[in-house]
C-alpha cells in the first residue's frame, strides 16, 4: 500500500507517451490508415477485456502468453477475465459472434490499440504496448497472403525503413503438423536431456515451442532436430510454393527460415517475421501467419484467415532511429503583438487561422518582440506573424518563416493564403466564402 502523500508511479512495464513523442505516434498511424485504405481494410474497434477461455483456446493453454503472461482476474461475479495480450482471437470473435460471415466475401480489418504481456520490460519490451494490425478472414488463397505482405512492404517503405528482413515459413496444416510432431518428438526423446529446462518441459508439453528456443547452448542441438518443411503435405507444399512464386511476381525479397514456428498456437500454413536491425535484442518489428482452423476453434463456421500485427512500440523506435520520416512542425503560427491596439487585431487573425484548421497560439499578455520571439522558437513554430501599432494602422502585417528566416508584408486575406501555401494546403479561389 501506498503511504498518504508518497508520490503514486505508473506500473512497471507501462509509460506515458508525452506530447513530445506522440507526433510521430500519429504519423505512423495516419500512414498505416492510408495503406489499409488503398488496400480495402476497414477498421474494427474490440474490447481490451475479454474473457478468459479466448486466449486459452486460440494461442493455446501451453504457450508462454497464456501460462506466463497475462493479466487474468476474477470479475465481482466470479468470471475469469484477461487483458487481452493480442487482438486476432478478439477478431475472430467479433467476426463469428456479428455474423459477419453471414455477408459472404473476404472481410479485410485493421486495427491499433494496447495489449497487455507480463514480460520482463527491457528497450522495446512492454508490459503495456501497442499494436497496429491487420487481419483477413474468408480466404484460403496463397494470392492473399502475398497481398498482405505486399501491404506490409508498402507502409514499412512509406515510413522509409530499411535494412529489414522478411522471414517466412510453413507450419503446415493439423494433418501434416500431427505427423511432423510424431517425428520431432522422437527426435526429441534423443537430445532431450542436453536442453534447457524450459526444452524439456516443451518436449512434452508442445514439442513446436522448442524451435522457439533463444538459449544460446541448445542452438546446435535444436538445429538437428528435423524441419516441419519437409514434412508437409502436397497441398500444404504447394501453398507455400504458390505464396513463396506470388511474392517473387511482386519482387519482395524474403528468407525461408524452416525454424519459424510463432509463439502462437493457432497458426496453419503461412508464418512470417520482419526484423530490424536497428532493435537490438527484442528484433521482432512484428510477426504474422495463417489462422485457417481459428474460427472452428472458436465456436464459429470454417472461415481461413491470415494477418499480421506490427510492435507499435518497436515500429516507433525505428522509424525513429532511421530518422528518414519528416514531421510537421508542431505549430503553424505564432502570432506575436506589441502595443494594446495591437492585441484585437492579433486575436482575431488567431481565431481566423484556426478556424481555416491552421494552428496558430497568441499571447495574452503584451510583452516585448524579442520575448515573442522566444516562445514562438520554444513552441517550435514554422512562422510568426508579427504585429505592432503600426502594422494596425496599415493594415499590412509582418510574416516571417523560422526556417528561412525570410520576412515579409503581407495583409490578412494574403496571410491565410501564403501559410496556406507553404504548408502544402489547398488555397481557396479568391471570393470563396471564408469560414470567419
Ligand atoms: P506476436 O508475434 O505475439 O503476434 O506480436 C506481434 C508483435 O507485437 C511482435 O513482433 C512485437 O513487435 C510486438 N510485441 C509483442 N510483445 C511485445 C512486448 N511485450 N512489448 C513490445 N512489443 C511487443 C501477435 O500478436 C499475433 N496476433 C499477430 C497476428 C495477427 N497473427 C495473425 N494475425
């Protein structure tokens, strides 16, 4: 318990996003919402509860999200209730129990939101992050899968990421994967005891979570153990080869990497991975596969998805690394006036602004120029408009760019238009109805 007025700290494993990083939060989301858009995802909006049987089921009972990291607790009426650690389950739920189905077709979703892990917090590594994702339920095709990466490239491309690996692999289907784990198992029973503990545990419990493994001395071991890439099914294998043909049409270069299984139990067929180089030990910029028997698991009719989630948190950390995105100043306009008959005029020009959507602050304190000058370079304003008595009496006000450090005279009406221009804006036609 805290003491009375001991100062109460956020939780270990959550941050606050600061008006100082949140600008580039929104730039990356505002360009994830253009690439869904082109590419027909409409977003869906699920709850952060859920109950608890729906992690249970889908990422399933022995993997390391369900057994080791999730907020679970006992609601007032004594129903067990999660956090949800990922959002693809709740998709799928929101998708069976809406019917949605029902409208025939392939449904294209995104969404952004938090996700809760009890994971030790290390550099991009949460208790609380947040992800941005997209599924697509309704289709088997190999066609799909390529799209969905292809989408994937696009946006990392627009947030001018480079150095990025895309991984991919197989996990086959319940058929094959039963037969794979025949063999993995007996393969297992031979080196078992050379693994960690976790391993041993896994030999057992879910003998696929073993590839997983990131202890450095059970590499060597766990490379000899057979690949689920050779065991697959005709028509298994020839999915695969139809995604692997379908991103070479696209020329989207990838690694076949046989040990990528996911730390999720619902994955069939199709498994992916984008790494970054720039994020140290937690790489995983985000991860992916097909879900084909999720929603039979859930309750709900035969209905193959596919999508992605991308570590917002991470995704965040790179863009800001590369430092290859360009962000708006924060501010458009600061309006800066001298002398009282100038303070009307300048409060007037500020609602203008803002009522044409431009950002504008204005002082309502007089003070001196060189003071103004100061918080319009504190508020890292891309122009002031500067007012004094005399510009009052001509009517003609001074406008200067703060990265150009050029200035002019400009009236009102020019005013809008000019900083309208240069913020890249539409400029209404002369004569058009203003929004004063
Ligand atoms: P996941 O691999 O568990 O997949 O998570 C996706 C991404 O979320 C990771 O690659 C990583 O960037 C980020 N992430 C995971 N845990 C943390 C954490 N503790 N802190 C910061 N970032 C984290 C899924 O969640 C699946 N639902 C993806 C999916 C969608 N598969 C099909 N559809």
């Amino acid at each position: 318990m805290s003491k009375k007025n001991e100062f109460i700290q956020s939780v270990k494993g959550t941050r606050d996003l600061l008006p100082g990083e949140t600008p580039l939060w929104q730039r990356v989301e505002e360009e994830a919402r253009k690439v869904f858009a082109a590419y027909n995802f409409r977003e869906i909006r699920t709850p952060i509860l859920e109950q608890t049987a729906l992690f249970a089921r889908s990422v399933g009972t022995d993997t390391d999200i369900v057994t080791k990291e999730m907020y679970t607790f006992q609601d007032r009426d004594n129903e067990s209730l999660t956090l949800r650690p990922e959002a693809t389950a709740s998709v799928v739920r929101a998708y069976i129990e809406h019917g949605l189905y029902n409208e025939g077709g392939i449904h294209k979703l995104y969404y952004f939101g938090p996700m809760f892990r009890r994971e030790r917090p290390q550099k991009g590594r949460y208790r609380q992050f947040y992800q941005i994702g997209a599924e697509v339920l309704g289709s088997d095709h190999p066609a799909i899968d390529a799209e969905v990466l292809e989408m994937l490239m696009l946006l990392l491309e627009r947030l001018g990421l480079k150095e990025l690996k895309l991984l991919i692999n197989s996990v086959g289907c319940s058929k094959c994967r039963s037969e794979y784990l025949k063999k993995l198992r007996h393969a297992l029973e031979g080196v078992k005891a050379q693994l960690c503990a976790d391993c041993q545990r896994r030999a057992h419990t879910n003998p696929l979570r073993v590839l997983d493994c990131k202890v450095e001395a059970d590499q060597p071991i766990i490379e000899k153990l057979p690949h689920i890439l050779d065991h697959l099914c005709p028509e298994c294998r020839q999915h695969f080869d139809c995604v692997t043909s379908e991103l070479d049409e696209r020329g989207i270069a990838y690694e076949i990497v046989p040990r990528l299984v996911r730390g999720l139990d619902y994955y069939t067929r199709t498994t992916f991975e984008i790494t970054s180089g720039a994020l140290g030990a937690q790489n995983a910029l985000l991860g992916g596969g097909r879900y084909d028997g999720l929603s039979e698991m859930l309750g709900g009719p035969p209905a193959p998805g596919i999508g992605f989630a991308i570590g917002q948190d991470r995704l965040v950390l790179t863009v800001e690394e590369s430092a290859a995105l360009e962000l708006k100043a924060p501010l458009a306009v600061y309006v800066a006036w001298m002398g009282e008959a100038a303070q009307e005029p300048a409060g007037r020009l500020a609602r203008q602004l803002r009522r044409e959507g431009i950002s504008a602050e204005v002082s309502f304190q007089p003070m001196k120029l060189k003071k103004s000058m100061g918080i319009a370079n504190k508020l890292q304003a891309r122009h002031t408009v500067i007012i004094g008595e005399e510009e009052v009496a001509t009517g003609q006000y001074q406008l200067k760019d703060m990265e150009t450090g050029e200035q002019k005279a400009v009236d009102a009406i020019q005013l809008v238009a000019s900083i309208k221009e240069k913020l890249g804006e539409p400029v209404r036609a002369a004569g058009e109805p203003s929004a004063q």
